[in-house]
C-alpha cells in the first residue's frame, strides 16, 4: 500500500509539471491561428484588391463607386467576379490545417506546400479603415489535386482549401474585364442619340407619354425591342488595351481609324442615364464575316461584338408623325375599330386596361392579339392609293379619319375570329347551385347544391339514382375556364346554328349560379369537327370549337345508379 509520504510527493510532482507546461506555453510567442470563419480574417470591406505571379505585372483593382481594373491597364471589370474573390478568401472555411508545431513534429517546412516562393498573392485593403492589409499566398496543390495549400499573413497556419476557391480567385487581368458593351438598363436611359456614318444623329428622349423624336412620337414597344437588343451585347473579345509592352495608353486617331471607329466612319450610339451619365459606344470595321469592331467604355477599349448586334443598332426606331397614318401612341389608344361589309368589330379598353368587344357582340376580346394587331395599324404608312379590294376600314376612338388597307396585309395569318378571347365561360364552382344536362335522346337530369346538407343532391327524389360526385367535379372543373380550340365565328347567326348542329344540340348544359343578378348561361354542344365540338353559349355569343377532353367532361352523367 503507498504511504502518506508518497501520496504527497506524486502530488507535487504533477504540480510541477503543470507549472512547467505553463511557463513554456506562457513564456513561447503566441502562435496566430487561422479564424475559424474563412481564409481571410477580413475585419473591413475591401476597396483594393492586388494579384501578384511571378514575372507578371500585377493585377489591381478599386472600388470607385464600381469596381475597376487600374493595373496593368484601366477598364471596367466584372463585379461579379470580383465579388466572389472576395467572398471565396474570406468565407470558405479551410478544409484543413497545419500548424506551426505539426510542421516541427513532421520535420516539414513552408517550402515544401510551395509557400516559400507561391505562384499566386492576393492582398485585401481599404486605405481608409486604418486596419492592416490581408495577404494570402497559395502555395502547390494537395497530393489529390482537390486542395490547394494558403498561408494568410494573419496566421503562422498552413491551410487546404478547396480548389473551387482557388479556381475563383486565379483570375488574369483579361478574366477580370467586364464584357458589357452598354453599362446601363433600358428603364435607367432618359434619352439616347443614333448617328448613322455621312447622316445627322436621331435623338430619342423619354416623356411621360412615352418616346418622342424632334419630329414627333417614337414606338414605345419599338424603342424598348431597339434598346433590349443593345443592352444584350457582348464583347466577344479585347483588341485594347491588352497589356502589352508596346500599346499605347490612349486611344488614339490613328488606332481608330484602322478599325474604322473614326467619327465619319462609326455608327456611334451616346445613351444618356437618369444618372446625367453619358455612356458612348461605336460601331466599326469588320473583323470577319460575324465579327465586327467596336468601341466601349467612352473610348476606354477596343473590342469585337457579334455583327448582328451593329445591324441592329444600325435600325433606329423612327416613326413620325408626318410618315404613319395615324400618330399615336399605343398607350394613348383605347378604341379601335376595323369595318369590313360583312363585320364590324369595335374593341376598347376597359376599366382595368383589358381589351373588350364590343362589336359584333360584347365579349372579351384576345388580348395579345388586340395588342399585335393594334401595333400594325400604328405602323401603317401614310397611303394616298386606291383602295384594295379587299378593303377594311380602320379607325381610331373618335380622333381619326378612317384609312382603308388590305385586309390580307393587316392580318397577314390572323383572322377577325382571333380577336375573340378563345374563353367560351368561366363559372366560379363555389357559386353555381344547380346543373341541368340534357343529352340528346334522353330525359334532362337535374343536380342541385344543397346549402343545409353541404352537398350535390338530385333534384327530383330517386329511388335508383344518387349523385356521381366525380362528374360534379369534371364538370365544374371543365367550366373554370372552359377554353375553345379556336373561335369559328365571332357571332351566332340562325343559319349558324343549323349548319353547325346547334339548333338540335347533342348537349345543352345549365348553369345556374346564386349570384345576385347572375343570369342562366346555357352551354350548347354541336356537330363533331377537326379539332373538337363546335359549342356556343345561350345561341347569342361567338361559335367555338370546344375539345373532345371538354366535352367528354361536360356530358359526365350527374347521376348514378345506387350501390
């Protein structure tokens, strides 16, 4: 057994060697350990950013507002790129570490994970904040090829991170460079000019009634298809600066004449913010036959851009007053009519600007036909012809003379059927209180909601018969919308009733809804076609052409035998 005596000296042995490891740990330099949330212990936001490589001019970039390339060249630089630079270094946690006393322990060094001489520096600052900058050097790739080694100046720890993070952050000056070719936003432009090469430039400016030239109004859909396909542009690639030892620092008139960017020669288009910015891009010589030369950036680079992009460009939206027949807006219309001998069909807007027929029924019309078609008619030139044979009349609200056109020519593939909204109805289920199917060759049937027993009930008692649910469903899920294939006529005549089975119906339903002022709407299904059922509603509205799936639902029996 041990004795007292040597209970006490074991005692004060471990608190000797305790005392000891203190007095080392204490008494050593403080190792800096990597912070746990990134890469980059970065306690401000960087407003510099410095890539240095071995034998290469370094790589510099500023926040001024944007980011911007200073070094090797200045040029706009892709924000999104430099963004996730910074978010990679400081919060992609390390994968893993080495520390200090591990590389001791290992009989390693820093040159060994290629540390002493890294192929690649980053450096974080923000003058402004007074914090110290951040360094991280990337040294080899791990053994696997799926890491890379860092070492931030803010920690004696070797790390791994992912190659992923080296991937965003080994950029090149050119990888840096933004490729827009306009820096702006159509609903940021206040105005914009187009100057054709040996022609005066054409000024847009925006107003409240929409784009106007000196010579009257523009298109608003014609401008804003004109500016989308600018703003889409993009370098293909840089021509200048590129960094090389022996390019000039500035544009020059020599440099741009060779790429026919010379102001006599450049199809040159100046867009004007609602910054009071100014931005400037030209047009140039060809490349090849897909590439053609251009300057961005106010003069700031040369580039190439797809030749599509000049010719669009090349097509201003220029529509005055004194060259279409009628000098409208599309905004500032809200009727038109078209008037043929056989039809006449008057469209307005209603309360909530959706297109409605009034004329030859009153109707939904199709909205995005009445919008084509109503930016034809505001395309028409000025005519002073005779009249085609095929003549329709055109008229606007109360505020213009009639002009007459070929109808094949304003329609082209369209109809006046088309104008209709193919909506045949739209019957909310929650408010219909009774259905009546009457199928040709049998006895009507009747199904009425019941209130008190929340529940489809047969109108008339059966001692046979109960409801079929599923039908109920089919067909009230059928009504809501019951869309046609196609508009067949855009109103019901007698004669058409006849010629397309609808005076001997195959199908009459009933819909009654408890609506106050809600009126029957009888749906009636016709002789089988391409495509469908011809169908109408109540023998007053359009002829459609309803679906066989629709109709397979509408005739679902309401009832059905008992179990």
């Amino acid at each position: 057994m041990i004795d007292a005596r040597t209970i006490v000296w074991l005692s004060v042995g471990v608190v000797a060697v305790t005392l000891a490891n203190l007095c080392v740990e204490f008494g050593a330099p403080a190792a800096k350990r990597l912070p746990r949330a990134g890469l980059a212990d970065v306690s401000f936001s960087p407003t510099k950013i410095t890539v240095e490589r071995a034998g290469v001019q370094n790589v510099e970039l500023e926040l001024k507002g944007r980011w911007r390339l200073i070094s090797p060249y200045p040029a706009s630089s892709d924000e999104h790129r430099v963004l996730r630079l910074v978010d990679a270094l400081s919060f992609s946690v390390p994968e893993d570490t080495i520390t200090e006393a591990e590389l001791l322990r290992l009989g390693r060094e820093r040159a060994d994970f290629g540390l002493d001489s890294p192929r690649l520096r980053i450096k974080l600052e923000n003058p402004s904040s007074g914090a110290a900058p951040v360094t991280i050097s990337f040294g080899e790739s791990t053994p696997a090829a799926d890491g890379v080694y860092a070492l931030s100046d803010t920690s004696d720890t070797i790390c791994v991170v992912p190659m992923s993070v080296f991937t965003a952050v080994d950029l090149t000056d050119a990888e840096f460079r933004s490729h827009e070719v306009f820096s702006i936003e159509e609903e940021s432009v206040f105005s914009f000019s187009v100057k054709l090469p040996g022609k005066a430039p054409v000024d847009f400016t925006r107003s409240a009634d929409g784009w106007k030239t000196p010579d009257g109004p523009a298109s608003t859909v014609k401008v804003k298809e004109y500016l989308a396909k600018m703003f889409e542009a993009e370098a293909k690639s840089f021509v200048w600066p590129v960094g090389a030892s022996n390019e000039a620092t500035s544009v020059s008139a020599a440099l741009l004449s060779g790429y026919g960017l010379d102001p006599d020669s450049a199809l040159t288009v100046v867009t004007r913010g609602f910054d009071g910015e100014n931005r400037r891009v030209s047009f140039g010589a060809a490349v090849d036959d897909s590439s053609v030369y251009a300057l961005i950036q106010n003069g700031g680079a040369v580039v190439t851009v797809p030749s599509s992009v000049r010719d669009a460009v090349s097509q201003p939206p220029v529509r005055t007053a004194e060259s279409r027949a009628f000098p409208f807006e599309e905004s500032a219309v809200s009727a038109f009519t078209l008037s043929t001998p056989a039809v006449t069909c008057a469209l307005a807007r209603g309360k909530e600007g959706a297109w409605l027929l009034e004329s030859p029924i009153v109707a939904p019309a199709d909205a995005k036909i009445a919008d084509a078609l109503l930016a034809r008619i505001l395309a028409l030139p000025v005519s002073t012809g005779v009249a085609p044979s095929d003549a329709v009349s055109i008229s606007i609200g109360t505020n213009s003379s009639p002009v007459e056109v070929s109808v094949s020519k304003l329609f082209s593939s369209m109809r006046f059927e088309d104008l209709r909204s193919k909506e045949v109805v739209r019957i909310d289920s929650a408010v219909v209180t009774r259905l009546v199917s009457s199928v040709s060759g049998k006895d009507a049937v009747a199904a009425v909601y019941s209130s008190e027993k929340k529940m489809w009930v047969p109108e008339e008692d059966s001692a046979s018969d109960v409801i079929n649910d599923e039908s109920i469903k089919k067909i009230l899920g059928a009504l809501n919308p019951l869309q046609a294939v196609r508009v067949e006529t855009l109103k019901a005549a007698p004669a058409d009733l006849a010629r397309y089975g609808l005076d001997a119906p195959r199908l009459v339903l009933a819909v009654d809804r408890g609506v106050a002022g809600s009126v029957r709407r009888n749906i009636l299904i016709g002789k089988e076609t391409r495509g469908g059922y011809y169908a109408t509603v109540g023998s007053a509205d359009a002829i459609f052409v309803v679906s066989r799936e629709s109709v397979q639902a509408l005739m679902s029996p309401l009832l059905k035998n008992k179990p």
